[in-house]
C-alpha cells in the first residue's frame, strides 16, 4: 500500500515544489560555517514545530525561507531533523506542501521526521491509527530511511540517532510503550558496545512525558554517559536543561521555527532552530535563526562533564525570550 502512495505523492510533490522553488530563487544566503570546519564530526540542522497549515500562506512562505537559507550551512550539514509537529492538522494535503519544501527547497538531502502531538490528530478521540499509517507512509516514501514504525534509529558519521514517536492519541498520559522501550534499550546497548555518542530525539521534553513508562524511560536514558535528548514542543522556550527525574542528562528544547505576528507575518522569533555540531571531544549546540540567516550571538556558555552533569548554572522554569546561545558538552 505505501508503495503505492509513493508513486501518487511523489509527482504531487513535485508539482507543488514549483510555487516554492520560484518563490526563493533569487535568494543567495552568506555561507556559514562550523565552529571548527576542519574538526567537525557530524553537523545537524534542527527544526522544531512547523505546523504546515493547509490555509496559512505566511506560514508557507516563511519556512521556505528557512529551507532556503539553509543553503548557507549546506557544505557543513550532514542531515536535517524535524522534531514533529511538522503539521497542524495531520492532513495529507499539508504533508505535501511540506514535503514538496523538503525534497525540492530544503538543500539537505537527509532528512529525518518524527511525528508529535498534531501529527496524530491533537485529541483524545482522534483515530490514531489512521493518522500513524499516513504519516508512516510519507516516512517511507521519503527521507533518510523507511522505518517499519513511527520510532526508529539510524547511524551517522560514528554518532547513533534514535526518534522516538508517542504510541496513543493526545493525552495526559504520553506513552511510549514497552516495545518502543524495548527498542530504545536495545539501541542504547548497540551504542555502548561502539562508545558511540546517542541523540535521542522526541517531540515531548521529559517533564510531559509522566506516565506508567516513565520511570523506565528515565532509567534508560541515564543508563548511558554519552547521551542527549533533543525535543519541540514547547514553542517559545528555548532551554539547556537536565532530563526531568534524572538529573545528569541533557535535555536541549528546540523553539518554534514558524512562529508569526498575529497578522501571520514573521517576526523576531520566526526562524529560531538550532545546530548540533560533533566533534570528538564535545558536542556543540548553536541557536540559529534560520529566516534570518543569523547566528545568535554567545550570552550563554553550559558546560557538561562526561557524566553529563551540568557545571554551569541549570535554568529554574523556562525563559521564554532568554536563549542559552551555545551548549556545549564534553564527550571524550
């Protein structure tokens, strides 16, 4: 059946991807680069919160924009990472105009989905099974890999990346399921057996994540000292903190890219993403405004040891407008 709706999707998006390629031809964004060019391992563009809407012509713009820009970090980027919520309503027709920006404007050409909230219908009563095989079969149809569910893993330049994917409709309780632990335990299991540096990326920061797995969910991620967790969800906040419960794992929140005014133009805040950089001894984590093409300049420095406990002063509740600019984290 997916097979069969690549062959459909794929000249949709095609054709869809003009508007966008016109729309952006004349940009020519400054090159940017590493902190090191010469020494980075892996380097991630990472996007939070899209929100395709079907009836938002400022929205669409905006994040062509964005794709676009990327352009300025392409010779350095090894992949782009969606945190969910990549649609606002989880309809197919938004899922084409996001992937027509994705294949034909987005210069990246890995890239990684994983679906939140939206994405599996916002409701308690929303079927999520239907809203799991639409997105399971865009996931097939294009990006990095084809999973065989909505969480999945994959390794990149020495570095293991693992999505994780909520298993039921929106709820208070945003569960992950023993076989999707089950999973993430034995993927933690194969990075320790190659000491390799895990990025585990979910749509939902720990703190709402407070259901019957959780504990277990803790345990595995601070089971291993070489380890970040990178989410969405939380819109305005931008934050370096620890796992909820576990105290000694970095959790990195990752702001709205396609924040608008309320007349749905961008603003100050349209744009924001961040960027990972590996290298072998640290791993980097620089917010970037991606509308802008502009590099946030460095008004705050959180330094990790190996065990990943912070060094640095740990931020109490979050700061909606206060951005720790660059993270940094020892891994060696």
């Amino acid at each position: 059946m997916n097979r069969l709706l690549s062959l459909i999707y794929k000249p949709i998006v095609l054709l869809l991807s003009f508007y966008f390629v016109l729309s952006t031809l004349s940009m020519k964004p400054e090159p940017q680069t590493p902190l090191e060019p010469d020494a980075q391992k892996l380097g991630l563009a990472l996007f939070a919160d899209v929100h395709m809407e079907g009836n938002n012509q400022g929205r669409f713009d905006a994040l062509a924009h964005c794709f676009k820009n990327l352009n300025a970090w392409k010779d350095s980027t090894d992949a782009l990472v969606l945190l969910g919520d990549n649609t606002m309503n989880g309809k197919a027709g938004e899922y084409l105009f996001l992937y027509s920006m994705l294949e034909h404007v987005n210069p990246i050409s890995r890239y990684y989905t994983i679906v939140g909230n939206h994405d599996v219908g916002n409701s308690t009563e929303a079927d999520f099974d239907k809203y799991a095989k639409r997105n399971l079969g865009f996931m097939q149809a294009f990006g990095a890999v084809k999973p065989a569910h909505l969480y999945y893993a994959d390794e990149l330049n020495g570095c293991r990346l693992i999505f994780l994917a909520p298993n039921a409709p929106e709820s208070a309780n945003r569960t992950y399921g023993t076989a999707q632990l089950d999973f993430l335990e034995a993927e933690l299991q194969a990075a320790a057996a190659k000491d390799q540096p895990v990025f585990v990326f979910s749509h939902y920061p720990s703190s709402r994540t407070s259901n019957d797995d959780a504990d277990r969910y803790i345990d595995l991620l601070n089971s291993y000292d070489k380890i970040f967790v990178i989410v969405g969800h939380m819109h305005y906040y931008v934050r370096f903190t620890t796992v909820w419960g576990a105290q000694d794992t970095p959790e990195i929140w990752v702001p709205c890219i396609s924040v608008l005014d309320n007349n749905e133009k961008p603003n100050d805040f349209t744009g924001r993403g961040f960027r990972l950089e590996v290298y072998s001894d640290r791993v980097v984590f620089r917010l970037i405004n991606y509308y802008r093409n502009e590099v946030y300049s460095d008004r705050a420095n959180y330094d990790v040891e190996r065990t990943y406990s912070l060094t640095g002063d740990v931020l109490g509740e979050p700061e909606p407008w206060f951005p720790p600019i660059i993270a940094g984290a020892e891994i060696a």
